[in-house]
C-alpha cells in the first residue's frame, strides 16, 4: 500500500525508482547513503530531484544497493536519467 502511495505522486522530477527501493528493503535514506559513502542530506537531494549525481556517485549508490539486492540495476533505481557532466 506504501508503494502505491509513494509511485501514485506526481512527483516526475524526484526519484520514484530509488524510492521504492527504500521502502521494498525497509531502509532509510541515511541506511543507503552510509553504504554508499554519502550524505543522508545528498542523497535526499538526488532522491527529491533537487541535485543531479555525477557518475561517481551514482556508481557508489548503485553499489551500495547491491548490497540489500545483489540483481539491482541501474534502470531500476534511476529509471532513464543519466549522470551529471
């Protein structure tokens, strides 16, 4: 029911994919974020789309969630988008 909630916004400039990853492993965004190197504050950021990630850091993420699903790729936690220069 959480899923549905959270993939029903509108919400087409934030990250609806990485969202849904959180809420399907039961993390928070600071569980993700300390695997992957990062701030909570920055990857609330790439998650709201209030920043675009650099490939390093979207590399990092990636990783880190392959931690909870070894089979996660990239489409299914950032859709089509692709990296800051």
């Amino acid at each position: 029911m959480l899923i549905l909630s959270i993939v029903e916004t509108n919400d087409t400039k934030g990250l609806i994919e990485l969202k849904v990853f959180l809420v399907r492993y039961g993390l928070r965004q600071e569980d993700l974020a300390d695997r992957a190197g990062i701030s909570r504050v920055a990857l609330g950021n790439i998650i709201s789309g209030d920043s675009q990630p650099k490939k390093d850091t979207i590399d990092a993420i990636l990783e880190a969630a392959r931690t909870f699903d070894p089979a996660i790729t990239y489409e299914a936690l950032f859709g089509a988008r692709e990296a800051a220069a």
